[in-house]
C-alpha cells in the first residue's frame, strides 16, 4: 500500500515536471514595456462618432459647403475641423429637438434645430472675443518678454521664438503661428500684420508698426517697445477709467430693455387672461409691432450713446 501510494506520488511530480517543462515560460519583461506602442481599441461611441466625421467631411467637401469655416474654429481657439465642430452642432440640435419634442411639441422640436446653428455662431463669436480681450491683456507682458530678449543680444526672430514658448495662451499660439509661417519663407511683417488684423488689436497693430520702422530707419528696437509698452498700458488704465464710469449706464440700458418683457411675464403669471387681448385681437398685434419697432430704435440708440470708441 505505502509502495503503490510513493509510486504514485513519483508519477504525479513526474506528470507537473513535464507540464511546466512545456507550458510558456511567464516573461520577464512585462507586454507594455516589450510594445510600446500597443494601441486601445476604440469603443462603439468613437467608432461611430468617426465613422459620422468621415461622412459629413465628405460631404461638406463635395458640396463646397463652408459652415463655420477654420479661421472662424481658429479665432475661437478651438482644434476641431469644420466636420467635428458639424456634428458636434448635429448632435447638440438632435437633443434640443428631443427637449423640445418632450416640452412643446413638433414646432418647438424644429425651433431648436433651427436655432442650433445660429447658437454655434454666437458661441464662436463669444470665444473668439474673448480670446481676443485675452491676447490684448497679455500685451504688455509679451513686450516685456521680446524687450528682454533684445537687450540680451537676441535678433526680433529669437525674441518672438523666446516669447512663443514662454507667454501664455493665446499669446504663445499666435507668436508659434508666426515663427512657423516666417520658417515656411513668409515675410515677418506680413505675419505680424495678419495677427493684428485675426486679434483686431490696434495695439498689436503699433507693435508691427514700430518693428517696421526700426527695420527701415535703424536704432534701439528694445527702447522702442518699452516706450510702446508704457503707452500701451496707459491707455489701458484710460480704458478701464472710461468703462467704470460707462458701466452705470450700460447697466440702466440692460434694465430698460429687459422692463417690458418683465412686466409682460408678471402680469401673465399673476392674471394668465388679463394679457389675452394682446396676443389674439388685432390691435393687440399691431401694439406688439410697434413696441418691438421702438424698442429696437430705442436699443440702437442707447447701444451708440454706451458704445465708446478708443
């Protein structure tokens, strides 16, 4: 019994030697360090999300059909192309059309997808001013930045370069853009002039001017943009006094424009049939015309009062 039981065992310690013998050997050098580069597959979403682009790209580019175009995506700081940000709108248009469809109906439901492209509009304008306000703030630093360079010894090309790497966005962005163009064999004045004119700011605008005129006539171009710095932020300070003393009344014109759609809301809620009269008789349409006509030349009117120019 003993001798049949060590047999046994010798058999089974036999039987594991071979297996481990033959199976693969565990290595030592983990998969993701042996492959690098092994990529994820990509979910369902991102399949048909990418399969959706393609479509529409192709489309947009037989037809000819531009959109919102690049420098439009461009100036609002966004890295889509026009295929992503289209269907980015689609997908945006199919759930206010569902919010729609669930709140008020077929009318509304076309509403919202109708008014989807002109809110992608709005948001692009909203960006790209925005970003424009944020390039013309950091003004002053990028002058800081390329006057040092140039009292260091560095020529206006390397001064850019300095100040690509080291401003932030959307300055760095907008100096990358020029020191990329200007090593493709465009001219450097050319590029600086493009980027006053896709910022519109006039201060950029001096900027160009100055390095032009040192360019042709010669001397200290780090004097020049310190003196150019130093009118620049004065102007700003100018600009911040006029803008506190004009917010009042920007605020009173917001409120008198806001007033008659208030009231409107305020009688509707608290006596729903008082307002009936003016939304289903005639006269009350023609009240309705020719408030929206005043109030239209009203806005205009206290929009140039407000609206200063500097």
């Amino acid at each position: 019994m003993m001798f049949t039981a060590g047999m046994g065992l010798v058999l089974a310690a036999a039987v594991m030697i071979i297996v481990m013998a033959f199976l693969p050997r565990t290595p030592e050098i983990s998969l993701e360090r042996r492959r690098p580069y092994l990529e994820k597959s990509d979910s369902q979403l991102t399949r048909v999300a990418g399969s959706a682009i393609g479509v529409v790209e192709g489309f947009l580019s037989r037809r000819k059909v531009r959109l919102f175009d690049r420098d439009s995506l461009e100036d609002a700081g966004l890295r889509f192309s026009q295929a992503d940000f289209f269907v980015l709108v689609m997908a945006g248009a199919s759930v206010g059309a569902l919010i729609g469809l669930l709140i008020g109906g077929p009318l509304l439901a076309v509403l919202m997808v109708i008014l989807a492209p002109v809110a992608a509009h709005f948001i692009l304008g909203f960006l790209a001013g925005k970003r424009r306000a944020k390039f013309s703030d950091q003004l002053g630093d990028t002058l800081q930045l390329l006057s040092g360079s140039l009292r260091a010894g560095h020529s206006i090309l390397r001064a850019i370069d300095a100040a690509s790497s080291e401003s932030l966005s959307p300055t760095s962005e907008e100096m990358r853009r020029v020191i990329t163009e200007t090593s493709l064999g465009r001219d450097l004045l050319i590029s600086l002039n493009d980027t006053a004119e896709r910022m519109r700011s006039e201060d950029f605008v001096w900027i160009t001017q100055a390095i032009q005129i040192n360019r042709e006539v010669g001397g200290n171009l780090a004097e020049v943009l310190d003196q150019v710095n130093e009118t620049i932020r004065e102007r700003n300070e100018i600009k911040g006094h006029i803008r506190a003393l004009a917010a009042e009344g920007k605020f009173s014109a917001y409120i008198l424009m806001a007033m008659p759609f208030g009231i409107v809301l305020i009688l509707t809620f608290a006596n729903p049939g008082y307002m009936d009269p003016l939304f289903t008789q005639p006269l009350g349409w023609a009240m309705i015309g020719a408030s929206a006509v005043m109030m239209t030349i009203g806005g205009l009117w206290m929009r140039k009062i407000i609206d200063l120019k500097f």
